[in-house]
C-alpha cells in the first residue's frame, strides 16, 4: 500500500443484493449444495456449453 501511496485497485462499495446475498451466508439462508454435488452440476454445465 504504501509504495503505491494508496490501495493498488479499485474499491467498490457493495450492492443491497450483494450485502443480502452475504447476510443469508452468515446466517446460513437458502439452498446448501456440498463441494461433490456442485462439482458434478459445474461439469454437466460445462459440457453444454462445449455443444
């Protein structure tokens, strides 16, 4: 910070969606997926878009 005399990228102040979004994180809101299942739906994604 102090070499580029300031922070070296552009700070943006979060949107109400945005700060929603991460207060339903926090409180553990909405739909859970675990890491295997999230993988496989990313990779049936993928797929469709190499079609």
């Amino acid at each position: 910070v102090k070499h580029e005399q300031g922070i070296p990228f552009e700070l943006k102040i979060p949107s109400a969606k945005t700060l929603q979004a991460l207060e339903e994180a926090d409180n553990r809101i909405g739909e859970t997926i675990s890491y295997e299942e999230f993988m496989k739906e990313s990779e049936a994604h993928a797929k469709t878009l190499q079609n």
